[in-house]
C-alpha cells in the first residue's frame, strides 16, 4: 500500500484526561492544524488500549480519503 503525504502528516496522541479507572483517551492530530482532526469519546484504562483504537480510527480514516487518479497517457 502506498502511503499519500497527507496521511504521513495525521497522527494518534494519547492523553490523560480526566481520573479514575478509565483516564485515557485519543485524538487523530494533523501537523500543523489548531484543533484536532477527530477525538475519542470512549475512555481507555491504560494509554495502550486507546492508541490500539487510535490507531483504528486512524488507518480507517487514511482509507476513507479519496485517492487522486494517475494522469492518463
């Protein structure tokens, strides 16, 4: 699979908020962009877990985005 240049700007961060047995949650970034692109509104027991599912989010919306043709010859 080829990797666009956009998708090599999108990234998943995994942040602490808010306390008690679920603290963690994801966001999808895009370089450069003031406010995230899409954030989780599930809440994650460890930073793993929620980037597992950050990660998902992440390869489904990178497959979603229309692909520009190949030029015809």
């Amino acid at each position: 699979m080829r990797v666009s240049k956009e998708a090599l700007t999108l990234s998943v961060v995994v942040r602490r908020v808010r306390t008690g047995a679920t603290p963690f949650g994801w966001e999808l970034l895009r370089a450069g962009a003031p406010a995230p692109v899409k954030v989780s509104t599930e809440r994650f027991y460890s930073m793993e877990a929620a980037y597992q599912v950050g990660q998902t989010h992440l390869v489904d919306l990178i497959k979603k985005r229309p692909r520009p043709s190949a030029p015809m010859v």
